[in-house]
C-alpha cells in the first residue's frame, strides 16, 4: 500500500512536467514561443522555497542580469534589448529548473521522442495536402506575408519545419534527444525502439543536409567503437562517391540529393566565407565589439540566419562568448559533451542552440550530470 501510494505521489507530478515539457517543445507552431519563459518562472516562482542552487550558478544570474542592464543602457532600447537577452541568455530560466533534483523533474524522453516525431510526419503530410505551408505559423514569413524560403524539393515536395521552425534546427534536436534519451537508460525497450525509428523518419522527410549528417554521427558513435565509426564512414563516402561520381545522369541526381551534394557543399562554403569576410569589413566599436551591435525593433532581425555562430558573436559580444564558455566549461562533463557538442556544430549552420527549444534542451545538458543521472536510474513501483 505504501508503495502504491509513493507511486501515486510522484506519477502525477511528472506525468504533468512531461505534458508540459512537450507543449512547451510544440508552442512554436503556434508562432508565440515566448510564452513560455512567464510560464517557467511562474514554476519557479511556485517552488521559490525549495529550490537550491550553488555560487557559481547564483554568479552566472547575477552577471547575465548585470549585462543585460548594461547592454540597455548603452544600446537605450528596451525592446531590442529584451528580445537580445530572450535569445542568448532565455536558457538560463530553464537551466535553473533542471539544476533541481526534484523527482518529478523526471523527463520521458521516449514520449517527447515520438510525440514530436508523429507531429511533424503529421505536419509533413498535412502540409502536401489540404493545409499549405503558408497557412503554418512555424514557417517564416517574409514582409507581405509570403513564406520566407519557397520552393519544392523535387518540384513537388515541401518539407516540415517543426518545432525548431527551420528543417536544419528540428532534425538537430531530435538528434540531442536521441543522445539524452541513451544517457539516461530508456533505451532498451520496445517504446525506445519505435521512438529511434519514427525519429530516424522524421529526420529523412525533414531533407536537412545537417540532419541527415547528424543522424549518421548518431548511430556511428552509438557504442563509441572506433570499428563502427570506420565501417560507418567507409560506407558513407562509398556510397556518395557511387552516386556522385560513378552513376551517370549526375544533374538529375543532384536534384533528388542536392542537400548532400557536392554542389550544395560548395554552396555553404561559398555563403559562409563571404558572409564571414563581410563581418570582417564592418566597423566596429569598442561597445560593438564587447555587447555586440546595436539593432532596433522594426529593423530586419540580424539574430539567425544561415550561420549562427557567426550572428552570435557578432551580435553577442564578447561578454556573451565568455559567459557562454564560462559556463559550459563548468558544467561540461562525460554525460553531456555529445549533446553539447552536437547543438554547436548544429550552429554552423542555423542555430537551433538560441530558438526556444533549443534552449530548452542546452539547459537540460548544462544541468546533466552524475546526480542528474540519478533520478533516472529510481523506479517507484
């Protein structure tokens, strides 16, 4: 009886964070993301009284909050300053709720696994059929209203962008989730296998060049054998060197595979050098070059982009980059690193690491660790 009703205490509780983790993951196809940071300092708020953090992340709150002063102050733009804060440090609310060891904190990442994969297969479909892609609220919009990146893929196929708004950051996140979901022992059950397979689909009709790569890099350091890793490389430059070099007809082929093409590689090489020499050549302040550049509400948003790293410190600063390195060298550890790792080379390309899931899920990696570990590993019964 009293295990029953210890098991009863707790489910509740974390049946409802995990309900509300996934809305929190799916609010962006409602195009409101920003909802959820009142929510999760509301959660805060409620639980003001048990939480407990140590100096160095009291001192990582205090810096952020005194830089974001600064950064008014300097810049005299409550909005700008405010949506620059929201979109660099917005992590920062999540990382305090999951620094917490409360039980009910415990997270099913099966679930979120195949609930955000089913959507976006759902999205995917819909959005070929009976609901076009510009009626979606996930999909940017240009200024008359038309979508951001038209186009078909195949001349007939538009891809999803689910809940990181862009096919490059969602496929991206699904990869973290994958790497929690092994670190914290889901893994071997059946739930956890039709959780790996609907990921792996809904990476494939995502057609994100970076996903696809990601997803390879996944399943190749799986169990971190360097024969796997070796096999897995010598088959996959086996295979793009059959169809791009060996296999007539290349330009129609090109077009079915032009995210991993040499054509589109040659692309971003070419896109991310000139947009890197163009920051190079801007002028820059002593102010520009420690809070970032100035930007203002009604202007074209800088923050994003093809290259997120380089919007970053451009528009960061170098106080952002230091508070960033500062605190993933201290929370960085044989738990997180591939995930960690993975949302920076993620941010090559676009920077799924500063949209709201994203951010969700570097929070969670930060707070991952040995302790962390621990709730996953106690079953109430």
């Amino acid at each position: 009886m009293v295990k029953i009703n210890g098991h009863d205490q707790h489910q509740n509780p974390t049946l409802f964070f995990n309900i509300y983790i996934l809305l929190t993951l799916l609010m962006s196809y409602s195009g409101q993301a920003f909802v959820v940071y009142p929510m999760f300092i509301a959660v805060l708020i409620l639980f003001m009284n048990k939480l407990r953090y140590d100096l160095f992340d009291m001192t990582m709150v205090l810096l952020i909050l005194i830089f974001s002063t600064l950064k008014f102050i300097v810049e005299g733009s409550i909005p700008s300053s405010l949506f620059t804060l929201k979109y660099f440090f917005g992590f920062i609310i999540f990382y305090m709720l999951f620094r917490q060891k409360f039980y009910f904190l415990k997270i099913n990442f099966n679930f979120l696994l195949i609930t955000i994969s089913l959507v976006l297969i759902l999205e995917a479909v819909l959005i070929n059929t009976i609901l076009p892609a510009i009626l979606w609220p996930n999909f940017p919009k240009g200024p008359g209203g038309e979508l951001g990146h038209p186009g078909l893929f195949f001349g007939f196929y538009q891809r999803p962008y689910g809940i990181g708004t862009n096919a490059s950051v969602t496929t991206t996140l699904i990869v973290c989730l994958l790497l929690i979901r092994d670190k914290v022992n889901l893994s071997a059950c059946k739930i956890s296998r039709f959780a790996s397979f609907v990921s792996v689909i809904a990476v494939i009709i995502s057609i994100s060049g970076l996903g696809l790569f990601l997803i390879v890099m996944y399943y190749a350091f799986k169990k971190i054998r360097f024969s796997r890793i070796v096999l897995t490389l010598l088959v996959f430059i086996g295979l793009y060197f059959i169809i791009f070099a060996i296999i007539p007809n290349k330009g129609n082929l090109f077009e079915w595979f032009n995210k991993i093409s040499p054509n589109y590689f040659k692309y971003l090489i070419q896109l991310k050098t000139k947009e890197i020499t163009e920051a190079c050549h801007l002028n820059y302040t002593l102010r520009d070059l420690l809070f970032g550049k100035k930007w203002f509400i009604g202007d074209p948003v800088p923050l994003g982009g093809h290259f997120g790293l380089l919007n970053f410190a451009i528009y960061g600063g170098l106080i952002t980059l230091l508070l960033y390195m500062r605190i993933i060298i201290k929370r960085f550890n044989r738990y997180n690193f591939l995930i960690l790792l993975t949302l920076i080379v993620g941010a090559i390309h676009y920077a799924g690491i500063f949209t709201t899931p994203g951010q969700l899920i570097f929070a969670f990696a930060l707070a991952f660790d040995k302790k962390k570990l621990e709730i996953y590993k106690v079953n109430i019964v």
